[in-house]
C-alpha cells in the first residue's frame, strides 16, 4: 500500500511520422507529430477545462524543451538564446496534428485540498514519449538505408539533428564519426 499523497498515474502514446522527399534542388525532411493521446488522474478535479489546458501546456512546454528550444554557448561561456526570440519556441505548427488529453475518474485524494491532484508539473515527463517516438522514426529512416542499430540522438532534437541521424546519401558527404571527433565545435553543448 502507498502511503504518499501525491501519487500521480498517466499513460501517454505518440504518433510521429518522418517525411523525406527529394525536391529539384534537395531533399527535404519534415517532422510530424500527428498524435498524442494523454489520460491522466486528477483525482477530484474543481474545473476539468482547466486541468486539460494544464496538461497540455505542460506537455507543450517539455516538448519545446525536448525538440526545438537550443541554447548557444560561445566558447567564452556567454548564452546567445538569451529569450525566446532568439530559439524556436513550439507553435500550431510543432504541436501534435490530433491532441487527446482525458481524465481519469477517480476518489480523489483524501488528504489533499477538495480530493485533487496535481496537475501542473508531472505531465513535463509526458514528452519524452514524442521524443522517443521521433527517435524512433529515425531509426526506421536509418534501416531503410541499411543503418541499424544503436544511434545516440542528444536533446533537443533540432532539425538539423533529425535530418543528419537519419544517414542517407546527403548527410554521409558532410560528416563521418572521425571527422566529428576532430571538429573544434563553433558552439559549446551543454
């Protein structure tokens, strides 16, 4: 039996799909997400509208982390994506295509204000299943061009770090394992 107050239980899935298409000039590779699918306990909740708009800002928000939002460091240690105008920040066009969140009816939590839960921070985790879903794509980008195997892919999972991960004919010209471990970095990775 747990004794905790603050027990949490979701469960989340996501779709993603990786487009890599050849245009006159180059190919291209597009990120999709095109379904996320949440269902959480609450506990009791006082304004279910309320609790879905957290649960998917907070997912929102840790996807941005995951995926989009790099940060820069010169060598010198002075941060260049100092605010959001300067990273990429998620938009409607970087959310998932199709966004299902659904509360879990439950008794509540007795010890806690009016048998709720909270809801605000624990659905950041839910994220890294659109990440791991994007790593996934790659890795079946990877196997169509006979790559398999572990990669390691770092977060934030930028485009140009999906577009390199997937190795084909392109991203072979620019840069092979030996020359990265050469390569003086312009930016720091933290």
């Amino acid at each position: 039996k747990v004794r905790s107050k603050n027990n949490f239980l979701f469960r989340r899935c996501n779709k993603t799909r990786l487009e890599r298409r050849k245009t006159r000039r180059r190919r291209k590779s597009r990120l999709m997400v095109l379904r996320t699918d949440i269902v959480m306990d609450v506990g009791h909740s006082l304004n279910p509208a309320i609790d879905v708009g957290q649960i998917e800002g907070a997912f929102v928000q840790s996807y941005g982390m995951l995926v989009l939002e790099q940060y820069k460091v010169t060598g010198q240690g002075k941060l260049l994506t100092n605010g959001p105008g300067n990273y990429k920040i998620p938009a409607f066009s970087n959310i998932p295509h199709n966004f299902n969140v659904t509360l879990l009816k439950n008794k509540g939590n007795p010890k806690a204000v009016y048998s709720s839960k909270g809801i605000g921070e624990p659905p950041q985790c839910l994220a890294i299943s659109a990440f791991l879903a994007i790593k996934s794509a790659i890795s079946a980008a990877r196997s169509d061009t006979g790559h398999t195997g572990h990669f390691q892919l770092d977060s934030p999972a930028t485009p140009d770090k999906i577009r390199m991960a997937c190795i084909d004919q392109f991203s072979q010209q620019f840069l092979t394992d030996d020359a990265k471990d050469k390569m003086k970095p312009w930016f720091v990775q933290l």
